[in-house]
C-alpha cells in the first residue's frame, strides 16, 4: 500500500488558506477526498506546533494519520499520536551570541519554547507579532537560561529597515554558516528566521516519506513564497501558487491556473485521487 500512497504537504497561508486564514469548500472537498482514498496530508508551515495544532482544529482538518510540518522542517509532528517524530535546533551555546548581536544592531530577536515566546523585549515588534500569534510571553534577558532544549528557530523582526535585518543575516551567516541557514518569513518582509542547516521544509518531506515508507515521487507540495521552495524542489510534484513569486514559479514543476482565493490547489488533489 505505501508504494501506493500519496502524501501531500500543503503550506498554509497564500497556499491552502484564503487570504481570509480559511479554506474554501470546494478546497475541503478535495482534500477530505484525498485523505479518505488512503493518502496522507501533512501541513508545512514557519508557525509553532501549537498553534498549527489550534488553527487546524478551527478549520476542521483534523484527519487521520495527518502530520504537522513546523518551523519550517524543524518539528515534524504526528497528529495520531501527539508525538514529535523528528526535532532539531538552533544549538544553544549560539543563543546569546545571536540575541547579542541583534542587541547590538538594534534588531528585535525572538525564539520559542513548545509553548511560549522568548524574548529580551516586548516593545513594537513584540507587540506587532503577537497580535496574530496570540501565544504567552516570556520576557527576559536570560534567553537560554529560560529554553528547555535547543529551540527550533529563532526570529528575527525588524519593522522600518530591511536592509538593516538583511545585514545582520549576513552576519549570522558568515559567523553561523556552517551550522545554521536563514530564511525570510512568507508570514511578514520584516521577518527573518534562523535555523538549522539540516531543517527545512524540503528535508522534512525527505524524512516523512522515508518514515511512512512512501516513494519521494508520490509526494506533492505546493507552495507561495520563499521559504516553500526546498519542499517543491524536493516532491515527487512540485505546485506553485499563481499568486506565488516568480522564483518559486522557476522552482515548481507546475503553477496553478488559480490563486489561493480560487480554489487554486482542488484540480490537482482531485486529479490525484483519480489517477
């Protein structure tokens, strides 16, 4: 059966969800069709795991055998059994080197627990993030003293000066580049996040369909924005939004006819079900 089997890993925003954070009804459909012929659907997406595991029971997507794809591949999640199946950090001892260096270049960094934000300060950017995310605060100088383990990713934001995170992103690689990758945010262009070089959304459809057994070439993913590409690279199909940017468009197999607004994604799950 697994050399049967599809997994499709869908990113969320610009991707399955309207531009209204909710998915259509001809898009459910689809998708409800997909998981009941057997195949396997897993969310890839920047957000933590808790508010994946929120945002897909506000919608309806709790479907069996699903996986949650978070931090952009650094936690692969299994939903069946509210187990983490794969886990890796941005190492420790890197932490306060790295929230340092943001102090000094006058950039707002961040990081987070399983359940929580960590973060030196909780000013505009703070504040701005946490409108949407809406996840506890933990505000303190002592960054890694407050990190139960190596955290997935550490964010950082910086709301007026692009070039001025984008600098600081050179540092980080040149200092880093060995161990860590970066990354902008599809959520906001302010955001930058940093990870480690074995995660990323592509890596996690590698290890998902190496767990389950399933050929890389029955995978699917679709994606809008940068940090999607790895994973459309890596599937056995690869999906560009058309609402997606010309370089994920160079990266895909194929771009939809239609945006996330339009049911962009439902032809290619149907045509999947029916092959």
């Amino acid at each position: 059966m697994s050399m049967k089997k599809k997994i499709f890993f869908s990113d969320m925003d610009g991707t399955l969800l309207t531009t209204g954070k909710r998915i259509s009804e001809k898009t459910k459909k689809a998708l409800d069709d997909f998981v009941a012929a057997g195949n396997v659907f897993a969310i890839s997406t920047g957000r933590g795991v808790d508010n994946v595991i929120s945002v897909r029971s506000e919608l309806g997507l709790e479907y069996p055998g699903m996986y949650l794809i978070c931090y952009n591949g650094a936690l692969i999640y299994e939903c069946d059994t509210k187990k983490t199946v794969f886990r890796t950090g941005v190492p420790l001892k890197f932490v306060p080197e790295i929230f340092a260096l943001a102090a000094e270049r006058g950039i707002h960094c961040q990081t987070y627990t399983d359940h929580s934000i960590v973060t030196p300060d909780n000013g505009e950017e703070m504040q701005y993030y946490n409108k949407i995310i809406k996840r506890p605060l933990v505000v303190t100088d002592d960054i890694a003293g407050s990190l139960p383990e190596d955290p997935c990713k550490i964010l950082a934001v910086e709301m007026h000066d692009r070039d001025k995170v984008e600098r600081f992103r050179l540092e980080i690689m040149e200092k880093y580049g060995d161990t860590l990758t970066t990354v902008y945010s599809k959520s906001d262009p302010w955001y930058m996040e940093i990870i480690t070089k074995d995660a990323g959304k592509g890596s996690a459809v590698k290890r998902l369909s190496e767990y389950l057994g399933i050929p890389v070439e029955n995978t699917i993913a679709a994606g809008d924005e940068e940090n999607d590409i790895s994973m459309i690279e890596a599937a056995g199909l690869g999906i560009a939004m058309c609402n997606a940017s010309d370089t994920v468009k160079r990266s895909a197999d194929t771009v939809t006819s239609e945006d996330n607004d339009h049911d962009g994604l439902a032809p290619y799950l149907e045509r999947s079900v029916s092959n």
